[in-house]
C-alpha cells in the first residue's frame, strides 16, 4: 500500500510541474486561473498522502486552509474579469 501512495505522490509532483508551465505560459487570464486551481487540488492531494504516510494529521489542515484560499482567490478573480468592482 505504501508503494501506491509514493507512485501517486510523484504523479502528483510531476502533475504540478504541468500546472506551474500553464500558470507561466497561459494564453490567457482565465487558462492561468484555471491552472492555478488545478495546482491547489494537487497540493490538497498531496497534503493527504502525506498526512497519510507519516501519520501527521494536522497537514489535512494546512490543505483545507490551501484549498478555502484558493476558492476566495478564485471568486475575487472571477468578480474581477467579469468587470465588477469588488465591494459589489
């Protein structure tokens, strides 16, 4: 079982180089935001397989922070493309 989770662990590592290339090389605004919610899925991930691995708990936590920043940051953006200002 701990040979599954290290293979998925460096998948996702490996996944998140991908994202990192969109995020530099994106056409567009909405492409890079994109990516960069990919990337806090990833990073969610590996906080879990971690957190699995060395039997700390507490990195669940810094992935539920990682991933309710990333949804703020998403919904500002999107606020901001769709030509509002924010305190709408």
């Amino acid at each position: 079982m701990d040979q599954f989770l290290y293979i998925m662990l460096y998948l996702q590592i490996g996944l998140c180089f991908f994202c990192l290339y969109r995020i530099i090389r994106g056409p567009t605004i909405p492409d890079r935001m994109v990516a960069i919610d990919i990337f806090g899925i990833l990073v969610v991930g590996i906080c879990v397989i971690l957190a699995v691995l060395t039997d700390r708990m507490f990195i669940i936590d810094i992935g539920i922070a990682w991933i309710i920043l990333s949804f703020i940051g998403t919904l500002t953006l999107a606020k901001y493309l769709g030509g509002k200002r924010l305190n709408d």
